[in-house]
C-alpha cells in the first residue's frame, strides 16, 4: 500500500507535528488569513482532518494591516505532561508567543509573549524544565543561529539569558529550529537555504544540551534542490515524529512547480511526509530527497483519504474557510443553501478588511462554479496570491460580468459582457493557465460560443503570474469569493462548487 505527497495539499506551510498518546497533531503557518493556524488530527500520520485552528479570537491574534507573507508565521505544536502548546510568531504585531490548551478539540489560551526575537520558535521540555529556541544572531558576532533560552511556560517569562546554540552548517536563511532529545543525544534541527529552490534540512547531535554539536555527516539531511524538473521542489522545514508502531516520520514543507521546464509555483507551500530510518545514533530521512509516493511501513495503515470536491454544504462548518486580516462576522452569512456577503468599502488591493472568503486551491488542475444576484459595485470569483497579484471575474453594478487582471502595478479589464444583475461564473484552471465563462443568470441551458451550455468564454490568464516567483511571498492562490459596495449591500451566492482533479 502507498500514499501521496502533499498529504496536506495547498497552501499549508510550515507543519509542525507531534503525538499524544495514539493520535497525532499538526499545525501550519497561515500568514494574514484568519483564523490563524490550522489544526488536524491523524491517527496513522497519512490521513489527517482538521479539527479547528489555534487562533480563533481577536485577542489572540491581531493582523490589522497585515500585507500578504505577514503575520502568523511558522508555527510549533508540542504535547508536554496533559497540555498542549502551540508557539509561533506575529509578525504585524509583537512577535513570538504561545497559546496552550487541556482540550485538544475546545479553545486555545489568550497569548502569552515571550521576550525573544527571532522566527520560527519552538518549545522543548526536559524534566521540570522548559526551552525557546527560535532563529536570531549572535550579539558578539552578528552571525546567524540558532538561540535558546529558559522560560517559565506558566508565564512566559525567560529564566535565563539568550544564548547562540549552533550556527547551522553555513547555508543562507537558517531558521526552522526544533530540539529535541532521542536516547543519550540532544539533536537541533534546522532549514538552511531559503524556502525556495535550494531549500534543505540539516541536523547536529550532542551528548549536552548547550553543545558542542556535531553536524550529520550526511547532510543536508533533505533536499530536492538537484531534482531538475522534479514536480517537487524546495523540501525543507520539517518536524520529526515516531508513530505507535515505531516507525519515524518527516513532515515537511515542498512545493509543486506547474511544469518540468518552468520553474513556478502557486499552490503555496504543501505538507509532505517521508518515513525515516536510524543507523548508529544517526537519523535517515529518505534517500535525502522527498518524493511523490512511498509505501507505507505499515501495511494495515488505512488507505489514504484525498478529497477533491467541496461544494457549499460540505464547506459549511468545515474551517477551510479563510479571511483577509481581521474577521468581521456581520459580514458573511454560510448556510448550507446560500453564501451572503455585505460589501464594503475595502478593496482586495489594499490592506484594510475586504469581504473576503476563500479556500485553499490544493490541485493544478481546477474547476469553480459560482452563482449569484448582486446589487454591489463588484463581486464574484477571485483567484487571489496577494494585494497585488490577483485575478478577478466579478459582476459589476451595471449589470456586466468583468474579468480583471492584476499583475503587480499593471491591472487591467480584459472584458466585459452583459448578463444582467444575475450570473454564473466558472473558471477552469489547469498547470499552465485559468480560463474564465460566465452566463447570465438561469440560462445555462443554451449553447454557449465555446461548445459548452450557457457559458462564454470571457478570458484567459497564465497561472505563472500568479506564482511566489512573481508575486515574492510565501503564501498560495486562494479561490476566494468577494463583494465590493461603499453603501453596505450584499451579494447573494447560492451555488459555489470547487473540484480539483
């Protein structure tokens, strides 16, 4: 039996797992979306569901202002004597924190801050003591590492000075730190290489918690940067877990380029999971490289659960619905029959509160439907990156359906077709490029100019625009919809369907 990677597919960065008892958990970075970093339970580390998030108030999470690759960034999950605790960094705000919880399925803490600069922090426990680790530099040197201090996990409050713990194996961007301690060795890990093409996983051992550590001889540890043309790319960032049977695993983050020959990508950064052996006090993740399938170790493990439709109904009370920034509930209205948006003021180019939901696209391949009655000045489909990289298929208050490009400073109308106050959109993605139809309102039934019934074509745009390398950030394209109206009016949808395939 096999699984696939991304086990967690779309835009689900930086995974942090751990285990309590037979179960697993996971978290992943999500930046300036809202809620804030989502939550999935396993029971055999192949087949994971969400199960809520950590950051679901506004007193734990303010992202006011956040600019897209802002915010909430990578995050830790750790399980320490009956209590869960998630650490991670706002970047818009006051930077690291952490939350915890005695019930895994109910609400996380308010935040408690930790007086430690830095990204990417995690916590480790040893005994009737507790430690920070995040990324930073060495204040007698300015060299980058990896930095440690005590820290009283009642309070927050640091029991020690900040201290250098290692300085990585010399590769650019260290970050993604955990410690932890396996047999009679303490073990730091790290990603060096930016989370980009040459992105990598490296390890050091030692006998002492402070060090010396010594690096793996093997390293990087993982990396698929000399995998030409490989669909996976950039695996690093990772956390390491053993599963009740006994077997090791590697969740990590990787990415999929839209093609052998062009190296783009706009998915987001996806959660892999490879099997690691152990050899002399040495781990193995893999051969080195992450990979696209592998058997599973454990033959009566169940077989691998991937969903690819969601329509209205199943997306009701499922948290796989995102907001820009900070969440104004009076806003949107989900029912299993109809999606209600209030419009305001706020655009999806600038970095107020837009009415905004969207849902992760997790496949290169793509299909949306969309129905609905407005009476805004726009709303519709949005296949959003950022602020300044998205394309919108909308109704406009004249009654037009409008496709709209925008590609960093450059934005453009690239059609307009009038269907009246009632419409259906769709767009079809696939590796290289989406395609946007619209018909208006019920008349789907006829023939429409593309072969289809009831929808023209009303443009095309390369995904490749859409993409990290273009757009610079660390996020992924969200399918959102939206509604656009300084007078406070609302956009009815009452069908929305997304197939991957």
């Amino acid at each position: 039996m096999k699984y696939e990677n991304p086990v967690l597919r779309g835009m689900y960065p930086d995974p942090s797992v751990c285990r309590a008892g037979d179960k697993y958990y996971m978290v992943c970075s999500t930046f300036q979306y809202f809620p804030g970093v989502p939550l999935f339970e396993s029971e055999d580390m192949v087949n994971w569901k969400q199960i809520g998030h950590c950051l679901t108030r506004a007193e734990q999470v303010n992202l006011e202002g956040a600019g897209s690759s802002g915010g909430i960034y990578a995050p830790t999950i750790r399980f320490h004597e009956g209590r869960f605790y998630m650490v991670t960094t706002n970047t818009t705000d006051k930077g690291n924190f952490y939350v915890y919880t005695d019930d895994i399925y109910g609400e996380w803490s308010d935040p408690v801050w930790v007086e430690q600069d830095g990204i990417d922090p995690s916590l480790f426990f040893e005994g009737e003591h507790a430690y920070f680790i995040s990324n930073g530099n060495d204040p007698l040197t300015g060299r980058p590492c990896i930095q440690i201090c005590e820290l009283d996990p009642a309070t927050g409050k640091k029991l020690s000075e900040t201290r250098p713990l290692w300085y990585g194996t010399g590769g650019r961007y260290l970050e993604a730190p955990h410690l932890y301690k396996f047999g009679g060795y303490y073990y730091i890990l790290d990603a060096e290489g930016g989370t980009e093409y040459g992105h990598m996983v490296n390890y050091a051992r030692s006998e002492s918690l402070f060090g010396p550590f010594e690096p793996f001889p093997g390293n990087p540890a993982l990396t698929n940067r000399n995998l030409g043309g490989y669909t996976l790319q950039a695996a690093g960032h990772g956390d390491i877990v053993e599963d009740k049977d006994g077997n090791w695993w590697f969740a990590h983050l990787a990415f999929r380029q839209i093609d052998r020959w062009l190296p783009f990508h706009h998915l987001g950064r996806e959660t892999c999971l490879v099997p690691v052996t152990w050899k002399d006090g040495w781990f193995y993740i893999g051969d080195g490289t992450s990979r696209l399938e592998y058997d599973l170790p454990d033959r009566n493990a169940a077989p691998q659960e991937l969903c690819f439709e969601k329509n209205m109904d199943t997306l009701t009370g499922s948290g796989e619905w995102c907001f820009l920034r900070n969440y104004i509930p009076a806003n949107y209205r989900f029912t299993g029959e109809e999606i209600r948006l209030t419009g305001t003021a706020d655009t999806l180019f600038g970095l107020g509160l837009p009415t905004f939901a969207g849902i992760r696209q997790s496949e290169l391949r793509m299909e949306i439907t969309a129905s609905l009655r407005s009476e805004c000045e726009e709303a519709g489909l949005t296949l959003f990156m950022d602020e300044s990289h998205h394309y919108d298929l909308f109704l406009d208050g004249e009654g037009s359906v409008v496709l709209r490009r925008t590609i960093g400073s450059l934005s453009a109308v690239e059609k307009r077709i009038f269907v009246g106050k009632q419409a259906v959109l769709k767009v079809e993605a696939t590796p290289l490029e989406y395609r946007f139809f619209a018909a208006a309102g019920q008349e789907r039934g006829r023939e429409g100019q593309n072969g289809e019934k009831g929808f023209l074509p009303v443009g095309k745009g390369e995904t490749r625009y859409l993409s990290s390398e273009v757009a610079c950030g660390f996020t992924g394209v969200m399918a959102g919809l939206y509604a656009v109206d300084r007078a406070g009016r609302t956009a009815v949808f009452t069908e929305f369907s997304l197939k991957h395939n």
